[in-house]
C-alpha cells in the first residue's frame, strides 16, 4: 500500500523533543526518493552510515527478472536499500511512493513524521527520463517526466516544510543533472525538466532562508546507473562513467549545511572541494 512503511523494518521510535536543532545526526532523520538503486541507494546508504534515520521511497518492491536488459543496474528495491542500512546497524523505514501522485507524496511524508517524529534532510533524487526529438515527443512521458522531476519534488518539499520550519533548520537537496546547463540531442524535454527542478531550488532557497534551511540543486555528473545505460546520450561517450558511491560525499556535505553556511547554489560534484565543499 502506497504511503505505509515495512513495517517488519521499522523500530520502535523514540521522538525528538522539537526545536533542538542542534542534535546529534544520529538522532536525525533523512528523507530519500528514487531510494531503491542508482544514486538514491548509494545516498541512502551513506546517510545512514553517518548516522541518520533514513525513509527510503520510491515505486519499486519487486526486482526485475533476471535476463532484464541492464538487470545489474535495474536491481534494486526500497525494501532491498532498507535492508542493507539495518544489516549495517542503522535504522530505516521503507515506504512505496507513486510520485505522481499528490496523495501519496502526502502519505509519505506523514509516514515519516509518525514513525520518526521530525524531517531534517530531503533528498530529492527520483527522475526519469524523456529521450526523443520535440516532433516526435509522447505527450504520456513529457508529463510523466515533469510530474516527477518538477512537480514531485516541490510537493515533497511542500509536505514536509511545515516540520522543518518548526525546528527553523534542514536541507533540502535535489539531484539535477549537466543537462540542464547545456544541448544534449534528444532530451529537450529533459532538460527542461531539470532546469526548472534548479530554478525551484534557486527560489526555494530564498524562500525558507529566514527559517534556517538550506536548499541546492546537485549535478551529479555522468554515473553508471540503469537511467544512463539505457538511453542513448550522445556528446556524453568521452567522459567516463563513474559508480553511485561517487556521488555521496558531495551529497553529505550539501545535506549538513544551514542557510548561513550554503544555500541557494547549483553544483556540480566534479567540483566537490575545489569550488564548493570543505577546503583544506
């Protein structure tokens, strides 16, 4: 059932008294869409080993069969992330989510709420793609990619705002993509779903400064994910592809910063550390 949480993964809860901000990450709570394989995953993972609660949403409950093209890559449910964080000692809570729907983007933050008692950090990572040529564009996955990479999002953020503002702290952190800063043939209708989901964290950013949230769009780069084995992305083939757990440290750092420390910025992770990051 779409908004309720596996229950034989979720502990028992001990709530936070509201207000404290400043606790510990062990006692604070991420939020991850498209958490079943790729970058999701790989972040999911990460936060849970610096110590957050993380609930892991996306569609995904089944594996695919095996002789599936790019099973390697296509692997991967929310119960599966959710697993592995508590084989590690962490704690999580796997929750189906249909993206699509406002309903249960409501349903899935409220999950959350009940079994963690706040939100600290959103992860903003499900995306799918929109490969063709405008003339010959299917409207069903034009709409489909913008309910999910521009509309999702923003309603995440819209459920779960009201408990980040009441703490006056958190980050929110959307996964972007190089396409929305450049011509990539085929993926006008991506891209345009990637640089509206950067202007909604640029405003964002503003709108949420004065109550201590942080709000950046990240550009992962060219990762080796089912999405980017898939398709076809041509003027991408010289740069080599990189594995998930690439891009975790960048979406750490993002995920603990403050208003006052980084907000308001797109990046790019190649850049982790020379242009944005910790400095040595």
């Amino acid at each position: 059932m779409s908004g309720s949480p596996d229950t034989a993964l979720t502990p028992p809860i001990a709530r936070d008294a509201p207000g404290d901000a400043g606790r510990p990450s062990n006692s604070r709570v991420a939020l991850v869409t498209g958490g079943s394989r790729g970058i999701g995953r790989a972040i999911a993972l990460g936060l849970a080993d610096r110590g957050y609660r993380v609930a892991v949403a996306a569609r995904t409950e089944a594996e695919p069969p095996a002789d599936a093209p790019y099973a390697r890559h296509a692997s991967g449910t929310i119960h599966d992330t959710a697993r592995r964080i508590t084989e590690r000692g962490g704690t999580a809570i796997a929750i189906r989510c249909d993206l699509t729907s406002a309903k249960d983007i409501e349903a899935l933050v409220r999950t959350t709420l009940d079994c963690f008692g706040s939100i600290d950090a959103l992860v903003l990572n499900a995306g799918v793609d929109c490969e063709s040529p405008v003339p010959e564009l299917d409207i069903d996955v034009l709409d489909r990619a913008l309910a999910i990479n521009v509309r999702a999002p923003l309603l995440v953020a819209k459920f779960a705002l009201p408990a980040m503002i009441a703490r006056e702290s958190g980050s929110i952190v959307a996964v972007s993509s190089g396409a929305a800063g450049g011509y990539r043939p085929g993926r006008v209708g991506y891209s345009m779903t990637k640089i509206a989901l950067e202007r909604m964290c640029l405003s964002l950013a503003e709108e949420v400064r004065p109550h201590g949230i942080a709000v950046n769009a990240l550009r992962p780069g060219r990762i080796d994910t089912w999405m980017n084995r898939r398709g076809d992305w041509p003027g991408t083939g010289h740069i080599p592809l990189e594995e998930p757990d690439a891009v975790v440290p960048g979406a750490l750092w993002l995920v603990e910063q403050t208003a006052s420390t980084f907000t308001g910025q797109v990046v790019d992770r190649a850049d982790f550390g020379r242009t944005w990051g910790p400095r040595e």
